[in-house]
C-alpha cells in the first residue's frame, strides 16, 4: 500500500466499504482514494527531491553540513572515549565517574543514533 499514508488510507477505505453499499460504486471509490494517495505521495518525493537538488547544487557548506555535523559528533565520542583515558593515563590523572563515555550526553548519542541512522537509511534509499 502507500507508505506514509497507509496508516490513515486503511480506516478511510474501511468506512467506505461499510458506508457504500453497491460493489462497483465502492470499488471506483476504493480506487480513486488510493489513486489520490498515490498521487500525493509522488507530489511529496518530488518535492523532496527538489530539495535535495537544490541543496547539492549550493554552496559547500550548504552541500556538506551534515556529514561535517556527524564527523563532529563522532570527533567528541572519540575525544570523550579515546583521547580522554589515554591523556588520563600519560598524565597519570585518575579518571572520575564523569568522565570516558559515561561523560557523553544522552542527547548527543540519540542525536547520533538518528543522524547516522537517516544518513545511512538515505544513502541505502538512493
């Protein structure tokens, strides 16, 4: 069925299929509601992808901040997981309870989770 909107297709054709008591009449229905939401959905990937053109076709920095926002995003994991022990360790400091991955914001992991995860799954989609 159509992607996005098969969550709100599937109770509309359900209520047509109740309501509309003649087969054929409810047939044309059925279909023209899942040629409407098919249309639409193709309106939607057009109009992204537009977007996307439109940003690729911009200036580097437009081009490229979320991948530089990823890399800075793994920059501190790597700093926080990485350098921080080693430096600890060279400059025998003991590590605290707030500092190594224990250190990293929540919200900078999830940011990470989504941000790599709609990169990778964009990419994959190309």
């Amino acid at each position: 069925m159509i992607g996005a909107l098969a969550p709100f297709l599937g109770p509309i054709l359900e209520i047509v299929r109740r309501v509309i008591p003649d087969p054929a009449e409810r047939a044309r229905l059925e279909a023209d509601l899942t040629r409407a939401a098919s249309d639409a959905e193709a309106r939607l990937a057009e109009a992204q992808s537009a977007i996307i053109v439109a940003e690729a076709q911009g200036s580097p920095l437009q081009r490229n901040w979320r991948p530089a926002f990823m890399v800075v995003c793994m920059g501190l994991l790597v700093w926080h997981a990485v350098a921080v022990p080693i430096l600890a360790a060279a400059l025998a400091v003991p590590l605290d309870e707030v500092v190594g991955l224990r250190a990293v914001p929540d919200g900078l992991w999830t940011l990470l989770v989504v941000g790599m995860g709609g990169y990778i799954g964009g990419r994959s989609m190309e």
